[in-house]
C-alpha cells in the first residue's frame, strides 16, 4: 500500500485502486454548480420604469355590518381620491363571494414608493376625521391584515375598468427562493392567459407573509372563467408552464370577488 498528498488530499493506493478519506470532495463533484444572484428577487422582477409600492388590505367584518362597512369605506377612499396631498389611490375594492366569507379586500397604489406610504401615513395619523373613521370601522371588524406588494414587471399595470365583472384572485404561497424561477415561468405564460383581456395584474410580497404572489383576473361570469380558463389549455406551451411552475407552489387560495361599489375596478 502506498501514500501519499496530492493538493492537500490524502490518498491510499491500493492494488490498483484509490480511496479518497476526504468525502466531502468526492461528493462535491455531483454537486450542481448554481450561479451566484447579483440582486434582490425584487429588483429583478419589479418594473423598474415605475417606483409603485402596492398594499393589499383582508378585512373580516362582522355579517352584520358588511353593508354599511362598504358605505363607510367608499366615502373615505372617495375624500382621498379628491384631496392631491395623499400619495395613494384604490385601485380596486371588493368582497369575497366565493372563499373567506364576509371579508372585504382593498388594494392601495401608493405612487412614488415607501416614502409616499410613509406621508400618505403620517398624514392620516394627523388627519381628526380619519382617526374618527378607524375608530368606527374597528366596531365592525373581527380581524385585519395586510401586506406591501411589488408589481411583476411583464404584467398588466391595473387600470380601471368597466363592469359588470368578477374578480379572481389566485394567491400562491411559494417555496422560498424560487420567486425568480416563478418569475421567469410566467413571463412566458401570460402571453397565453391575454385573449379575453382577463389579466388584471400580478403582485409579489414585499412585507408580510413572504413568498406569496398574487394574479389578479377579470371574467364577466363563472361561466365565462372556465371557457377562458379551458381555452387556455388549448395553447401550445401552456400546459409546460403549468408543468414547471406548480413544484414551486407550497399552497395556493383562489377567491372569487364582487367590486364594491365605488371601485375602480368594476
């Protein structure tokens, strides 16, 4: 039996055959080698030609109240689509017809980023006639969350629209790390999902529950979703997006929404 080093590495020669007491160099060998990311998932998927911060808003109101919540939350989102001092518009309210019941969900453009959600925010908090509404909304809630959202690049900007619709909101919680591989996917699948003018827009989180994207879709009925839905399956290429994307979903939600009636989205 014969040793010796070769680049640090002990080696044993014998009869003909070598053994490697460094495993961990042996194994590294059939290792795939992954390129090293030079920017956050965020930078790379957001439309860089716009600075737009999104928040999504879930509100869970009591039955009840729902009614005269909607009317409430109307008449402040209307005063501040009036007032040019606030850096932020509704782009869309609704309530969810089919999934969380009684539940109100509002989503936020606040144009110029996390700077104008902090004046938009420290201007209410200074505002007597908003704190009056937040206290009388908090009577009419069970519970509230949020999140501040990114656009992806190669979706549709949300603009308004005329109605009659529903809104269908796909939320996708992914496994960390792959947003970029999720991204890379859609950019090509959209093109498949623009026939019937149906893509709304498509967000990423930024703060709150992370890794979670959400494609915002407009139908004129059920009926019309599942004809649109099933054309797609009809295009050359979409089934492999399908194919690829769905081993990085850990979970997904959809809900079915009405606009409420103030809604820029209708």
């Amino acid at each position: 039996q014969t040793m010796f080093h070769w680049n640090t590495r002990l080696i044993l020669v014998d009869n003909g055959c070598r053994t490697f007491s460094d495993k961990g160099w042996f194994r590294s060998m059939f290792v795939p080698k992954m390129e090293t990311r030079k920017d956050a998932h965020s930078n790379l998927l957001s439309k860089s030609e716009t600075s737009d911060l999104y928040k999504m808003q879930f509100h869970n109101v009591k039955p009840e109240c729902l009614q005269i919540y909607n009317n409430l939350e109307a008449e402040v989102q209307r005063k501040l689509h009036l007032d040019q001092d606030y850096p932020c518009e509704v782009v869309g309210s609704w309530n969810t017809w089919y999934g969380d019941q009684d539940q109100a969900v509002h989503l936020w453009r606040y144009t110029g980023g996390y700077p104008a959600l902090t004046e938009c925010l420290t201007k209410l908090n200074n505002n007597q006639d908003y704190l009056e509404f937040r206290k009388e909304r908090s009577k009419m809630l069970i519970s509230r969350r949020n999140q501040l959202l990114l656009e992806f690049s190669f979706w549709n900007e949300p603009t308004p629209r005329p109605g009659p619709n529903i809104y269908e909101m796909r939320s996708y919680r992914l496994k960390p790390g792959t947003m970029i591989e999720w991204g890379n996917h859609w950019a090509r699948a959209i093109k498949y999902r623009q026939e019937n003018n149906e893509a709304v827009g498509g967000f990423f989180s930024q703060i709150g529950d992370l890794y979670q994207v959400h494609h915002l879709w407009a139908y004129k009925d059920l009926q019309s979703r599942e004809e649109t839905r099933n054309s797609a399956w009809l295009k050359e290429g979409w089934d492999s997006s399908v194919f690829y994307t769905v081993p990085l979903i850990r979970s997904m939600e959809s809900r079915i929404m009405i606009p409420t009636k103030g809604s820029p989205l209708q």
